[in-house]
C-alpha cells in the first residue's frame, strides 16, 4: 500500500496536467451532447450523485479528462464509474485503452451495467457505498497497475463485504437468489447466483466472525441501522421462493430484531399490529407459513419491474396509504391529510415567519405535529427544505396502529432514526415527558408546527388541566370541540420567531362562549397573522369546508390577512381536488400579501373589533357577484319599437289574408 502524501500530490500533478489539455470544442460539444442525450441508467444514477448520496461527496458528469471522456467522476476519491450498455461489449478494445490511461493517472476506475441501474438502483448504491475506492482515504489507495486494467480496478479488500454492504431497509433490497441475482455484472460480471451458503452477504458473516461487530459499527455509523443477512428482503424472498418451513420463524425472529437492535434507539411495538399468527393465514402453523409463502413470492415478482431506490419505496408507501385513506371514509380523518393540503401548510411554516417575501428559511432547527397521524405532513415539510434542511422532526399520536404507520413511513422515505422522534400518547393530556419539562430553560420550543387535528374532538377537561400553562392564560375550550385546545397546545411550544399553521373546522372562527374569548385574546396579542377559508369536501373524513389559521408570536403587520379560496377547486366524483394552480396562488397571495377583490384582503384590527372578533370570511371579503344595472328607458325604448313591428307585420300579414278570403288575425 502507498501511505506517503507525496502519492497523492502526485497524482492532482498528472491529473491536472491531463485536464488542461488545449481546448477542444468538437469534444466539449460532445460531452455537452451526451449530458443532455444521458440513457435512463446514467440519468438515474446521476440523480443520486448530484444530491451526494455517496458520503457527501462531488461528482462530474460527462468529464473531459485527456482525450476522453468518462461518465462520473470524483477528484476528492480520484474515482472515475462508467455505466456500461450491451454496446460497450463492441468497444472492448476503446475501453481498455481508456482505462489504461486513467489509471496512469492512479484513477480507480468501477464499471456498472446499466441493466443494473435500472433494475436495482438502491442495490448499486449499496455496492458503491461498501467499495473500497470510495471508502479508503486517497493517501491508502492501491498503486495503479500495469498495462490493461480489469473491469474492477479496486478489488474488495479482505474483511470487506461484498455488495450488499448497506443492509437495505430504505429501499427494496438487491434481489437475492431470486432468478436475477444481486447486481449481476456490476463490477466485473460476477453472478451470485447458486452460490452455496445464501447471499454474498451471508457467506460473508460466516466467513469473517471477528470483523462483524466492526462492520455493524460502521453500518451504524453510516446509515445508522443494521439488519442481520437471514432478514434481508432478498433471504426471504428466497425462503418464499423455496417454501422454506422457516419462513414464519426467521419473520418473528426478524421483526423482533428490527425493533430491539436494528437501529441506536429501539422500535419497540413497530411490528405490534402485525399478527402472523392470526387463524386468518391459516389454523396450523404450516398452513400459515404457506401463505406466507404464496404472498411474499407474488409481492417479490411485483417488486421485480419496479425502481428500488428509496425515494420511490417511500412514495410508494404514501401513495398507499392515501389510497387506504380514501377507502377509509371517515376513520381516515385519523391518519391522513391529503398531500395537496399538507402543501400549502408545509410551504407557509418554511417562509420567513417575519418577511415571507424573502423567501423560504434555509434551515430549521425542529418541527412539530402533535396529531401526526401517519407522518406524511411533516415529511412534507421536510421534503419543502430538503433532508438537510431540518435538524429534527417530531411527532405525536395517539392511535397505536396510526403511531406504528408514522414511525415505518419515516424509515422508508430515509429519515434516519436520529432525525426524528414520534411519540406514543394523547397530546390534550400532554403525557409526553419531553414536553412537561418544568424548567423553562430546558424545555423545547419548535421552529414550525403543523396539524391536522381531528375536528370539534369530545373531550373531558379536568379542573388540573384548566391550571395548565398551556390554557392558563386563555381559558379552556368546550368540552364539545377541543379545537382551540388542540390549538393552543401547539401554539404553546412555537417558538418566538416560529410560525404555525392549522386546519380547523370554520366554527372556530366564529362560535360564541369560551371559544370567542380565546379567540379575542389571541387576535388582541397579535397571534392570528392568516385566515385561509379552504373549498368543501377536500377531505376523507368530513365533506364540510375547513380554514387553515397561521399563527405567529411575533408578527409586523397589524392586521389579520383573510384569503377565500373556497371556489377554486376541480370539482370530482367523490371529493374535490386543489389544482396546482390553485395552491401556488393561495402560497403566493399568502407570502405577499396581496389584495385581491373577492378573493383576499389585509383586515385591519379596527374593523375586526367592530364586528366582535368574529373571523368568518364572508365579512370581511364578499363572494356575492354585483348584478348589471338595467337602464330602464333604454329598455322601454326598445319594447316600443317592437310593438311597432308587431303592428305592422299584423296589418301586412292581414291583408294577405284578405285577398285569401280567410278572417283576419285580431
């Protein structure tokens, strides 16, 4: 191994030389040309690089090094991949040279096939994420060889596993054993297939016991779970496949592990809704582990002609959630909020809470949904800022089956498990440690909160919770509708400078009694900045139409925004649907406050006082259309002339009748 620094040094003096070469416009042109014509598996493979999901690190597409050109390329691991089609087999004699000349210039240089990226991305990504080119420091890379370099220039080192180094719980894992082995061809050709023993990663476990407890570290490390090879998709599918009678075991086995070792911080409950011993699949042990057999087999084919990566798993899984909610009629007012709505209420908590003008925030320390349901409006609010734009996330939710659904939809959309925390329990009776810390010091404000709180909720308050800082001041909602309980809880933890935003029944802007004087006093502190008044029948659980309130501590204008976006919508069969258009312009009147006749309008405190602090939209912002004023002598004129008409054609039309010898018409 080359451990001195001047190897390196070395190596930036050749490539440097290389990359300087006298400008070449027909090979410029052409790597232009190939950037823009990229296949499908280059275009894939480029979306991951671009978004850095290799250890940070950053890769050229299309780079010109000497007089060739290379698909991908990294100067800081001095790593050149290339993407080989089928046609790359008629240039064998081009790509040799090619390779010789790069690793001349000590560049590793990892061959993939493109049937790979297609089939198996999140598969090639775990691949590249355990080679050694990409994980070893520039300074301990192996020297260049000699002559023609093979297809893997770096082979895995001892102690190293191979492939599958990434247990693949983000994504659906490499398919192994199956008919199509894992990443077949992917540096050098090698097939799997048929091996002895199960997967790379499983002869690799039994092959070097000592090295595991260090690669599971490292594991961690990287991407902070561990799951043993026997559970992997691929081993099971397998065990499906061959109808192994333990099947059924090695899920218990698996499931138990996933929620007690798997990840820094246990799962507990995960998999608690699961039952696989339900009479359902089956009243003998064997009859389940059949069916079993059956439904995982039929799953692993489907999974076959799909895209792995953990994007599309994560919004497959939404997408299958959505489809459960609309199905579900009202329960599903328990777990999910359509993603048009989550929209509009991720992008107002991600603009400045001061100056929306100025755009989004770069970065937010924490997020909060205290009636989180499945998790997927916080996931869009982490998706408004992308994954490194939010510190953490939180969650709370009362439903255990809803709760487990949240924590799942996290882990495969890739958040990892450090990233967020969602906690089992009723958020009116605030059982959340977290939450009840009594030094003010210590206790936790969030820099957005969001919720979709179930609507006019029956709840019982105590004389206690009447004393709870968190109504103190306010008062307590009616026992009938907890929606300003569930209001102020949130708006509790936000932070000074934060901003909330909240889906409500319309009531709440305008019912009597204990809500009016909560009401009052948030508008006289200045808390409620916005008022969205939202179309009917938008959502699973109810057809009535709700409001959207943004909520600040902190806010410059003196006056309350009121935005009636109750007749832009495409109306449909079951439910109606925001357009895109739609939430672009309640998003933009919102973030520049703009007036817009019979749509939106800034309302000055004084008016709103003097109708009684009451926010109904319809009065501050009329929808009625103004008839056309009828000129009535202009009308009167017109009559005339016709009855002058009339008169005529009667007297000519009798006179023919005259001639006819028939009656005249009176």
């Amino acid at each position: 191994m080359v451990k001195q620094t001047n190897e390196a040094k070395s190596f930036m003096r050749d490539s440097q030389r290389y990359m300087s070469l006298p400008y070449n416009p027909a090979l410029k042109e052409r790597a232009r040309a190939l950037r823009r014509a990229g296949n499908l598996a280059e275009v894939l493979l480029w979306n991951q690089l671009k978004r850095k999901q290799l250890f940070g690190l950053d890769f050229d597409r299309q780079k010109i090094i000497g007089n060739y050109i290379v698909d991908f390329y990294c100067a800081e691991k001095a790593v050149v991949i290339e993407v080989d089609g089928s046609s790359h087999d008629d240039k064998a004699e081009y790509d040799a040279e090619r390779d010789a000349f790069l690793m001349g210039l000590r560049l590793a240089v990892i061959h993939l096939r493109d049937g790979d990226v297609k089939r198996n991305l999140a598969g090639v990504m775990d691949f590249l994420r355990g080679h050694p080119a990409l994980t070893t420091p520039l300074e301990e890379t192996t020297p260049p060889f000699q002559g023609t370099p093979p297809r893997e220039t770096t082979p895995p080192l001892r102690g190293t596993p191979p492939r599958e180094t990434t247990p693949p719980l983000r994504g659906t894992p490499p398919r192994e054993g199956n008919n199509s082995p894992p990443l077949e061809g992917v540096g050098g050709g090698s097939s799997f297939e048929g091996v002895e023993g199960g997967s790379p990663l499983a002869l690799w476990y039994d092959q070097n016991p000592d090295d595991i407890a260090e690669f599971e570290k490292q594991m961690r490390r990287k991407v902070h779970y561990v799951i043993k090879p026997q559970h992997l998709w691929g081993s099971i599918a397998e065990m499906a496949r061959t109808q192994n009678e333990e099947l059924l075991r090695t899920l218990h086995e698996g499931f138990k592990y996933i929620e007690d070792e798997s990840f820094a911080s246990t799962f507990q409950g995960l998999f608690s809704e699961i039952n696989l011993d339900s009479e359902k699949l089956g009243k003998k042990y064997s009859d389940r582990n059949a069916k079993l057999c059956t439904i995982i087999t039929k799953i692993a084919e489907g999974l076959e002609q799909f895209s792995t990566n953990s994007d599309t798993l994560g919004d497959a899984y939404e997408y299958l959630i959505g489809q459960f909610a609309s199905g579900s009629g009202k329960k599903a007012g328990e777990f999910y909020t359509p993603q048009q709505i989550s929209s509009i209420l991720s992008a107002i908590v991600t603009l400045d809470s001061q100056d929306p003008s100025t755009g989004k925030k770069k970065h937010l320390d924490s997020v909060l949904d205290f009636a989180c349901g499945s998790g997927s409006l916080l996931l869009n609010v982490r998706h408004q800022l992308d994954s490194h734009g939010i510190s953490k996330i939180y969650g709370q939710e009362k439903n255990i089956t809803t709760y487990n659904l949240a924590r799942m939809n996290m882990l495969l959309h890739g958040v990892k498990d450090s990233e967020f925390e969602i906690f089992h329990g009723d958020t009116l009776l605030n059982d959340w440690d977290m939450l009840r810390e009594a030094n003010p010091a210590k206790k936790p404000h969030f820099d957005a909160v969001v919720a979709n709180p179930p609507f006019s909720y029956r709840w019982e308050p105590t004389e206690a919770i009447g004393e709870d800082v968190r109504f103190k001041n306010y008062g307590l909602a009616p026992k009938s509708a907890a929606d300003f309980a569930f209001l102020l809880h949130g708006f509790h933890y936000l932070k000074p400078e934060g901003t909330m935003a909240i889906i409500l029944p319309h009531g709440v802007l305008f019912r009597g009694g204990a809500e009016e004087r909560i009401r009052r006093k948030l508008l006289t502190d200045g808390n409620i900045d916005t008022v969205i008044g939202l179309p009917a029948n938008l959502f699973y659980s109810t057809g009535i139409p709700v409001c959207i309130l943004v909520l600040k501590k902190c806010k410059k204008p003196d006056d309350v925004l009121f935005i009636n976006a109750s007749e832009h919508f495409e109306k449909g069969k079951r439910q109606n649907r925001l357009l895109p258009e739609h939430i672009d312009k309640i998003i933009d009147t919102y973030q520049f406050r703009k007036e817009e006749e019979r749509y939106s309008r800034p309302v000055p405190m004084e008016e709103i006082e003097t109708n009684d602090y009451n926010l109904n939209i319809s009065r501050y912002i009329s929808t009625a259309i103004s008839e056309e004023e009828i000129n009535l002598g202009a009308v009167n004129k017109e009559l005339l002339a016709l009855e002058n008409k009339i008169v005529a054609a009667t007297k000519k039309h009798n006179e023919f009748l005259k001639e006819l010898g028939l009656p005249p018409l009176p």
